[in-house]
C-alpha cells in the first residue's frame, strides 16, 4: 500500500483541502495519514472546532488516519512545526511519501530554496546574528541573505507562506534523514491569507474564519459536513476564541516574574522585560501593541502570549515528539496501523494515558496537552469539562469514527 502523509491544521476544513486529498489520491496514494495540529494552532490561537471534531471531519474528507501534532509543535515557529510533523510521519514506519501544498508547485525550486537557508543558517550564521541584533526579522534577513548568494528568483520562493512551510519540511526531512519522498502541489484558487474567496469557491482559512465570524455563509467554501459541525458549534457555544482566554493571559503575565519569563519558547532578544513591562496592560490588544517590534511578527507574539499561559519551554520544542497520538480512523487507517506495528520508531496510542508513561518526556508533553486542553475549554463562550484529554478514546463502528469520553 502506498501511504502519503500530511501535515496539517484543517481550521476549518474547506474546499482547498478537500483538493489537495484529491491530489493525493491522484499521486496514487492509498492510504492518507495526516498529523493535525490539536487545540490550539499555529497562529497562536485557539481553533474554531476542537481537536476530535477536526480529526472526524478530516476522516470524513478523505483522511485515513489522524495523528495529533502535540501542542508544543503545533504552537512553534515553522522549523518546529516542521520537524514534528515529519517526525511522526517517519516514526510510524511505513509512510513514503510527505505531501504538502505550495505557491509555486516546483519541488526541485523548493529544495534550492531549502538547501540555500541551510547554507544561510549554518555557513553564514554570524552575519544572521548581526542582522537580527540591528532589529531586522528572520524572515527579511533570510530572505535578503538567499537573494545575495542564491539570486533573486530563488530568494522569491522564500516569501510565500505555503513555500516557507514546504522549505521546512524539506529541511526537516534532510535534518532528521527520513526516508519521506517529498510531492508538492500547486496551491488552487484564494492565497493563504486572500481576502476574497476565489470564483471557484475555494477561500482561505483566513477569510472563512473572519467570514463566519461576521456571520457570513460560508457553505459554499467547505464540505457540507464541515459547514454543518462549524454551525452546530457555534449553536451549541463550542466555538473557540483566544477572546475568552484574555483574564487567563493577562492574569498569568501579572503574577510571572521577568525571570520566570526567560526560559518560555520564542522569547529571546530581552523580550522578557519588555513583556514585564507590559503586565500592566488592560487588554489582549493593548498587551501586544506593547510589546510589538518589527522584529516580532503578530504571530509570534501571539505563541509567545499562549506559551506563557500555557508553560511551554524552549527545551519542549527542541527534541522531537516522545510519541505519536491516534485521534482517529477509518478502516484503512487500522490497516495503516496494523502494519506499522513492527516498523514503528515511536509509541503509538489513542490514549493519553497510556502514552504518559512511556518515558519521562512522554509525561511532560501530556501533561502540557492535557493542560492546553483543560484552557482550551475556557476558551469557548459555553465552558467545557476539565480534565477530558486523559477521559478521550477513539470509538470504531464500521468505517466511522468518532471520539467520546469514557464512562
């Protein structure tokens, strides 16, 4: 069996994605296994949909099997995001392929690309510090380094978003030398983050998460099935927000010491006091106007705003996962697994509990999922349950799959 694997957030799931799986099956893969961001996204902020809903829909949109991306990963710069993924891609043993989406849709551009940001980062890594220290961003410095060196139409690539993340896969496969085949696709219709959906009806996740937030009918831009679980959650109050997580931040920001700030992930450069300086902020708005530099993107000061609240560490993103997470499955999936059960590199479960115990740093990244899970239920207008991460399993009846909690 051909099995291909992709990385991914599906927040929401909409037509664009729903394309790139029928690329894939196109590829002449399969089996589809998909390591998917959990409750809390790359962003920095909360998903619309928690976790085992996004792992049905995606089993509903063609999807095999759904592995967790635990949050550490998920909520980290694209080089981490990265290495996760591909790390449990390669840990389940017997995927061949990686398939990600690009804006230019040529793979031997991307790995130029990849290779030259090596070159920048290993080679060149001084003259990186000196930009940085002057107040430049990483994605201008890289990109104006690869354009020196490599020339323009190389450095180009660098500045699509979906080119950045394909160029850290890339990397992450050649880093960690997995055995993953790298196939890129085109990316089809609205930019990453277009402000208009496309004639086709494909939209970024972008525009339909700030559509549907103005109350917008986003039908036409995602599966049925999607639209429905989107207009269910918000009915029911399970629509998550980082809106309901402000007191949460701003109350965890005031009673942190400068010290304490030093070792969460992405803060460096002195960020700390600039963010102690700033506890004194009455708002989530007020608190990043504070703190926002050119040298730090919106986005990253938002990780860095959820990283705090959420106590991850550099030292939790620097290794990569202690296991592999099961969210959920159709028929094929559990024959993906029931042959990966002799090639894996990795513990593999649907339960948290289980996978706790596996070695010291298995303990520390579920105690820190669990924890996300337990804020992300204080991030919706209607409050959920506390502790239902352990309380979670995977229920199989036929090719449905769904998860509920344990009685």
């Amino acid at each position: 069996m051909k099995i291909s694997g992709i990385i991914c957030e599906y927040n929401p799931l909409h037509n664009g994605h729903l394309y790139h799986l029928e690329q894939v099956r196109r590829g002449g893969a399969e089996g589809i296994v998909a390591v998917m961001s959990g409750n809390f996204v790359q962003r920095g902020d909360a998903a619309l949909l928690d976790k085992f809903t996004r792992a049905r829909l995606a089993i509903e949109g063609g999807v095999d099997l759904v592995l967790e991306l635990p949050v550490p990963y998920a909520l980290a710069p694209a080089e981490n995001f990265a290495m996760g993924g591909v790390a449990l891609l390669t840990a389940l043993g017997n995927v061949q392929e990686i398939s990600f989406g690009s804006e230019c849709g040529d793979i031997h551009l991307l790995s130029q690309a990849a290779q030259a940001c090596q070159v920048c980062k290993t080679d060149y890594a001084d003259v990186m510090d000196d930009f940085l220290r002057s107040g430049y961003s990483y994605p201008e410095v890289l990109s104006q380094m690869v354009g020196q060196l490599y020339g323009e139409e190389t450095a180009a690539v660098l500045r699509s978003p979906n080119n950045t993340l394909a160029i850290a896969y890339l990397n992450a496969i050649e880093e960690m030398d997995s055995p993953l085949q790298p196939m890129t696709i085109p990316r089809k219709g609205a930019g990453h983050n277009s402000s208009q959906p496309a004639p086709d009806g494909t939209a970024s996740a972008t525009y339909i998460r700030q559509f549907f937030a103005e109350g917008g009918d986003c039908r036409r831009m995602m599966p049925s099935y999607a639209w429905h679980a989107l207009r269910e959650a918000k009915q029911n109050g399970h629509i998550a927000s980082m809106e309901y997580l402000e007191r949460l931040i701003l109350y965890k920001l005031r009673t942190t010491d400068a010290d304490d700030l030093h070792d969460i992930a992405e803060i460096g450069q002195g960020l700390e006091h600039r963010l102690y300086k700033a506890k004194r902020s009455a708002s989530l708005e007020e608190l990043l106007q504070a703190i926002r530099t050119k040298r730090y993107p919106m986005a990253r000061l938002r990780r860095i705003l959820l990283h705090i609240l959420l106590d991850i560490r550099t030292a939790d993103i620097q290794n990569y996962p202690a296991y592999g997470r099961i969210l959920a499955f159709n028929d094929t999936g559990r024959e993906i697994l029931r042959d990966s059960k002799n090639k894996r590199l990795l513990p593999f479960s649907h339960s948290l509990a289980e996978l706790a115990h596996t070695s010291p740093e298995a303990g520390r990244c579920a105690a820190l999922e669990s924890q996300a899970t337990d804020i992300y239920q204080l991030a919706r207008p209607v409050i959920g349950q506390g502790e239902s991460d352990f309380r979670r399993k995977i229920v199989t009846s036929g090719g449905s799959h769904h998860a509920e909690e344990e009685k």
